[in-house]
C-alpha cells in the first residue's frame, strides 16, 4: 500500500541579513499599565506606523519594524505584502528600486534592503498581518527589561503570517510631506507653565531650540543658550511628549519609552502628532514651540 505524505508546512518568515541601527519592533505601547511604572512604548512615529498597517489593510494595533538613521536588510522565505513608511529613504528589493508609501508584493526569496535616509530619522516596515513577536503585556513592543530582547539582531528571524487574500498593489495613498518638514511643534501649557519667569514664558514660544544628539526613545534632550530656569516640584506623573525643565536650565522632552513620574517642571505637553513629527527630526535641527 503506498502513503502520500503531506508537504511539511513551512512557516512564513524573515531573516535579517543586517540589523541596522536601533532597530526594534513596535505597535502602539502597553496601555493601562502606567500605574505600576510600566512605560507606554510604541512605534516613535505613530503616523507612519499607521499609515503603513492601513495600506495593508492591518488592524491598528499589528506590530512594525522600526529602525533609525539606518535600515535593515531583510530575507522572506515566503510570498507576502509590505509597506516601508516613515523617513525618506533610498528602498530596494533584489537591488532595484521600489517605492516608499505603497505595497509591495514580496516573493519568496526577496531581499528587502533599505538604504540612506535623505529626510527623517526612523523607517517602519509592516508586513501583511503584522509581526508575530510574542505578545508581552498585551503588546509586541521591545522594551529592556519588560522583553527578552531590546534591539533586532543580525541572524534573527521573525515570523510572519502568510496573507490571506491578495491585496491591490496599485493603490496608493498620499503621505503628509509636512510630517517630516514642519518646523513647528505644537504644544499645550504644562502644568507648571504659569509658575515660570514672564522671560522665560516668551523665549519658550519665541525662540528656535535645537536637538540634541543625547536623544533617544526615552527623550529628546534640546540644545539652547537661553538661560532657562525652573525649580523642582514634588515628583509627578509624567507622559510621553512632556516638556520638561531642570534647575540648571535643560530641556526635556519625554518620549514613547519615558518613565512615569518625573520631580523636573512641566511647562509644555506636545500633541500627540507632534511627538510623532520631532521623532522625525535629526540630531542638529531646529524647531519652535507652538501653542496649538
């Protein structure tokens, strides 16, 4: 009697041929969980994170993979979609060019490599039914401490879902290129704001500040010769997009991975999608506050 043996199944997934820099993999944070310290998380740049899951036709909440400055190079050993969002960025696949802010069929055996960022700082790569990290905490996001891992590593491989319907390719959606240009950045009066030198007020929403290169996802420090001030206050809730000032005259501003209670002066909140464009911004350029 002769069996016919099924196929083994092969499960859909990517390798990372290179890891690029600071590269994670994110969805839109641990929600609920601020009380017992445990950080928000999520993609730097909501929009783009979003932009690229809805072209997909992804649920909101499917993983990315973010990286900053610059990409990776990925191999999928099966056929899928993807969309690569965020900064402006020189994108291949098997060596010719593709395009940024669309969907792209993937082949099995494809290469995916994404080179250099001419406008932005973080790329996102979504795949057809997101990444399948392990769900930690309701949520996908690398975190040190919280996940095994806190940084993608050259030789990883991730799995993926095989699609399950094909999706149009020629569609397209226009992404804001005022995302990554905007010069300014809307705020709300922080907490403290009012309790500030009527000087200090005025230089705050008047004058250009600086990113420092000592910024990263937990916060965006910003260079400035001002001679800002505030005292201390009893330490507080604090919340991604908080601007914060010190003693010495520091500004601050906290980011997805921000702790949750800070003892420095509140004296702006940025908006939402404003935390999303200065995640965008690099190292050395300019801004001014705006009250929205």
């Amino acid at each position: 009697m002769n069996f016919i043996m099924d196929k083994p199944v092969i499960e859909a997934s990517v390798k990372i041929i290179y890891a690029g820099i600071l590269s994670t993999i994110q969805d839109q944070g641990r929600f609920g969980l601020r009380k017992f310290g445990v950080p928000l998380s999520g993609a730097m740049d909501l929009y783009s994170a979003q932009f690229a899951n809805a072209l997909l036709n992804n649920d909101a909440h499917c993983a990315v993979l973010e990286s900053t400055i610059i990409g990776p190079t990925l191999t999928f050993n099966s056929s899928t979609y993807i969309v690569v969002t965020g900064a402006k960025c020189q994108l291949s696949i098997n060596k010719n060019n593709a395009n940024l802010n669309t969907v792209i069929k993937i082949n099995s055996g494809d290469t995916l490599h994404i080179g250099k960022i001419t406008n932005g700082v973080r790329t996102y790569i979504a795949v057809s039914g997101g990444w399948q990290t392990p769900l930690i905490l309701n949520s996908r996001s690398y975190y040190a401490g919280i996940t095994k891992d806190k940084l993608i590593q050259i030789d990883d491989e991730f799995k993926i879902l095989p699609p399950c319907k094909e999706i149009i390719t020629r569609a397209t959606v226009k992404f804001d290129s005022c995302h990554l240009n905007n010069n300014l950045i809307q705020v709300d009066r922080g907490p403290e704001f009012d309790q500030l030198d009527s000087r200090i007020r005025q230089t705050l929403l008047n004058r250009s500040f600086k990113v420092s290169p000592q910024s990263n996802r937990m916060a965006y420090k910003l260079e400035n010769d001002y001679n800002l001030k505030a005292k201390e206050i009893i330490t507080s809730s604090v919340q991604p997009g908080t601007v914060q000032m010190t003693p010495s005259g520091e500004l601050i501003i906290l980011m997805r991975d921000c702790q949750t209670t800070g003892g420095y002066a509140r004296v702006l909140q940025l908006t939402d999608f404003a935390i999303n464009q200065l995640s965008q911004k690099p190292a050395g350029s300019n801004f001014k506050f705006s009250i929205k």
